[in-house]
C-alpha cells in the first residue's frame, strides 16, 4: 500500500511538473513556386527559376513557446529559420540557423519586453498596409535594400518593448552597435504606434540608425532617419491599401549631398469568394541624392490565389518594371516583366 501511495506521489509530481513546462508550437511556410523573368542582365537575357526562399510567402520552420510564470507574467521565446526551396540549403549565405527570428521574453499585462534578433518596428507597422501583407516579398521589394521601406527587415541584438491596449499597439526599440569604445555606434533606435478596429488599421514608425554601415571595428559611418505611415480600410470584400516610407542618410565626409529614398504604395483587394482573391498594386521608389544613387522604379502587380484549405493555395502573379538609374537590375536594361505560378501551404 505504501509502494502504491508513493508511485501515485511521483506520477503526481511528474504531471505537475510536465503542466509547468513550455508549451512549444513548431510551424512553417513551404512554398513551391517558378518564375520566368525577362531582361536580367545587360544582354537582355530572360531566367525561368525555382529554387527560391519563397516566392509567394518565405519559406520558414520556427518555434514558439510560452510559459505561465503565474502572477500575471509569462515568459516566451521565438526560433525561426529559413531555407530554400530548389536545394534545401539555408535562405542565407551567413550560415545562420535561425537567420529569421532568435528572440526571448517576458511580460504580462503591461506588455513584453523581448531581446535576440527581431522584426524592426517599421517592418511589423508596414505589414498592416501593404497590400500583400508582405507576400511575395523579393519581387515587390518592399522589404529588401530595393526599397528599404522597412528601415531593414530585422535587428541583431534588439531590445523592444510591445504594449497592445485595446486598439492601440505601442513599440519601442534599441538593437545594440556592440561597437568598442562606442554605445552609439552601429545602432538602431525606433518608436512605433499603430491603431486597428473594425476595417479600419493605421500607424506610423520612426527609426533612427546611427553611423550606418559602420561595424564594431570599422569606422563610423552616417546617420539615417527612415519614417513611414500608412493605412487599409475594408469594405465588404475589398480592401484599400495606401502607404508612405521616406528614407534620409546623411551626406558623407566632405559632401554637402544627401541620399534620401522615397516610397509610395497603393493597393485594391477583392475577395471574389471565399476561396478566391485578387489584389493589385503600385509601388513607386524614388532616390535622389549622389550621381550613383539616384533611381527611379515604378512597378505593378497583379496576383490572384485559390484556396484548397485554410492552409494551402496556389498563386499566380504577373508584374511590370519601369527602372531608371541605380534602380536598374542591368544597364541598359530598363524593363522588366515577371510572370510567377506555385502552390504555398503553412503547417
């Protein structure tokens, strides 16, 4: 009896200590797509390809887990990696495994503070009112240098606060330079604000980068301001997309000139049914500043998906590219078309 007594105390202690554990969601996007593009290099040459790191959503395996600390406090962690779909190797050249997200918190009702590798404040405020909600992401180029809409997609030793109160979500943020000799060097900081009810959602970020381009070793580099605002607004089955991203690096040494980068976007979505959906879009990058620097890129994109399940769905897109100056994939190249079909299913 006593033997029985105490194997129920140890399964006892085992299930309460098992409840006490993370709870960890393991989750992904692969994406299987091809796309023929036109005029990629200088001899007006044309690539069909498919190895991609997603072309219609990024390819991703992540981990999530949250713990209960109690007291109204939980604590929680982020993993995420990205791979490529033609060869199964890493979506990066760094060999980082968790390239994506590599971030750890905790908070509660006050809000979360988390610290690692993270999505900057501009790239969570923007992905409210871009039309696409950041798919098709490297054709768009609203989350690449092309653009630099985002004031970089992800920060390396990032600190950042995330308040949500009602409507209203706040953000702050500080990723380290790590520079010797240096706090300021090589760093980020950023404020965030964005307000969604109902069909409406708008909101605004400012970044402020210092000594850009500089290293923990190197010398220091400009500054840079990135500001955007923009919103959506959905009526019945169609969703209107507008937004705004200004970019301004200071001159350099010696130089009077700055290079600033300018973007503006436009969006219209129609749910035909509840398995179909079309959405065009503009987007318009302006840069002005150095000979070297200065381009222009006006580009459109019309993209229909098909919905097999909550989970899986084909896509087609077809999209136009005016270039000019620095914005050109291939002098003397200054048009470009893109025609891409695939299938995305999340897990």
């Amino acid at each position: 009896m006593k033997k029985s007594l105490l194997a129920l105390a140890v399964l006892g202690a085992f299930a309460a200590s098992a409840q006490a554990q993370t709870a960890v969601t393991i989750y992904g996007s692969f994406d299987g797509g091809i796309r023929h593009t036109t005029d990629v290099n200088a001899a007006g040459d044309n690539r069909t390809t498919v190895g991609s790191n997603g072309t219609y959503n990024s390819n991703r395996i992540g981990f999530r887990g949250v713990e209960d600390l109690g007291g109204g406090l939980k604590a929680r962690f982020t993993l995420e990696n990205g791979f490529n779909t033609g060869t199964g190797a890493l979506n990066n050249t760094t060999n980082r495994l968790f390239e994506r997200t590599a971030a750890v918190g905790f908070g509660g009702d006050f809000g979360f503070i988390d610290i690692g590798r993270q999505y900057t404040n501009a790239f969570l405020t923007v992905i409210q009112y871009d039309p696409f909600s950041f798919k098709y992401p490297a054709i768009t180029g609203l989350s690449t240098p092309i653009t630099d809409a985002t004031a970089g997609t992800r920060y390396d030793n990032d600190v950042k606060y995330t308040g949500t109160f009602g409507p209203v979500t706040a953000r702050a943020e500080y990723a380290f330079g790590e520079a010797a000799g240096s706090a300021s060097r090589g760093s980020s900081a950023s404020v965030s604000a964005s307000y969604a009810t109902g069909p409406l959602a708008i909101g605004g970020a400012f970044t402020r980068r210092n000594d850009r381009g500089a290293t923990a070793a190197g010398a220091a580099g400009p500054d840079n301001d990135h500001f955007t605002v923009g919103g959506a607004y959905k009526l019945g089955p169609v969703r209107l997309t507008a937004g705004y991203s200004r970019d301004e690096q200071d001159a350099a040494t010696g130089s009077t000139v700055e290079n600033k980068n300018r973007n503006a976007w436009v969006g219209v979505g129609y749910a035909v049914s509840p398995a179909v959906e079309l959405i065009g879009a503009y987007y318009d990058t302006k840069r002005t500043g150095v000979a070297a620097f200065v381009g222009d890129r006006e580009f459109f994109i019309l993209s229909a998906t098909y919905a097999l399940s909550k989970r899986t769905n084909f896509y087609a897109a077809a999209d136009f590219a005016k270039l000019e100056g620095s914005l050109r994939v291939a002098a003397p190249q200054d048009r470009q078309r893109g025609i891409s079909v695939g299938v995305n299913h999340l897990f």
